[in-house]
C-alpha cells in the first residue's frame, strides 16, 4: 500500500502502538524505546512528504528506529570510552600542607616556653633569600632577640 494519501498525523494513529512495541523490544527498555521512537518521529515529520510517497513508508520508519538506536549506542560507547581513557588528574586541594601545618603548630606547642620563643628568634633572624645573606640594605643585629630580651614567646600566635 502506497503512503501517498496517508497524512503525518493518521499514519502515527494507525501505526504508533505497534512502532512503540517495535522500538521498546530493539532497545529492551520502554523508557530508551519511546526516547527513540519520539526522535525519530520529530525527523520523520518534516520528512513525511518522501516518506509517504514510499511503498511501504512504515518499513521505512522502522529502519529509521533501528539506525536512532545504534547511532544512541555509539554515541553512549564512544563517550565511555573518552571518559574510561581520559581519567582528569586530581586536583591538589591543599589539604595536605594544611595537615602538615597543624602538626607542627602542635608541634612547637608542646615544646616549652624557652625552647619555642628561641625558635621564634632563630626563625625571624634568618633572612628569607638565604641563611648567610644579609640582603640589601639589612645589618644582623646580635643580641636584641627575644630570648635575650628576657620574653618567653614572640609573640607569634603559634608561640603563645
């Protein structure tokens, strides 16, 4: 029988159960089966002009069912596998160094009050650039720190 008289609209009253059960046992799910059948039915629609000049124009949405259902197989594999083959490297977090921090502040905490605030001393006298430069414009002072001075910390808060 020829499509030609057969408008979008009676050929879906005619044939749209018996393509959803076509679609849902291809794909062996209702839900992915109607997913299909409605895309392929959203392509065929601009389409039915063609498509109804055909011979058997429900063959032909049938074989498009079958082509929607290995092109969503594809894609869904093809994806798998750029997700399995390109894992994205962790992301330092700063956790660790936060973790390292902390158990040396508890650290320095437990030692005694002398023992940090000379710690503290030896710390600030050390210039950032390098342990035997003074650096531009600076003088290292001997005498003046705070285990001399007669204080216990130094005030920093990981001293108290």
């Amino acid at each position: 029988m020829r499509g030609e008289s057969l408008t979008f609209e009676e050929f879906l009253a005619a044939r749209l159960p018996a393509l959803s059960r076509y679609a849902t046992a291809l794909a062996g799910d209702p839900d992915t089966g109607a997913d299909v059948l409605q895309d392929v039915l959203l392509k065929a629609q601009p389409r039915w002009s063609r498509i109804a000049a055909l011979e058997e124009p429900e063959a032909y949405v049938r074989r498009m069912v079958i082509n929607e259902l290995v092109s969503a197989r594809r894609r869904i594999l093809a994806r798998r596998r750029r997700e399995s083959t390109h894992v994205p490297a962790p992301v330092a977090d700063g956790s660790d160094q936060r973790a390292d921090r902390d158990a040396l502040v508890r650290l320095v905490r437990a030692l005694p009050a002398r023992q940090r605030a000379d710690g503290c001393r030896r710390a600030s006298a050390r210039p950032p650039w390098g342990p035997s430069s003074t650096g531009p414009g600076r003088s290292r002072r001997s005498g003046s720190g705070p285990a001399r001075s007669g204080r216990t910390s130094c005030g920093h808060r990981s001293c108290r």
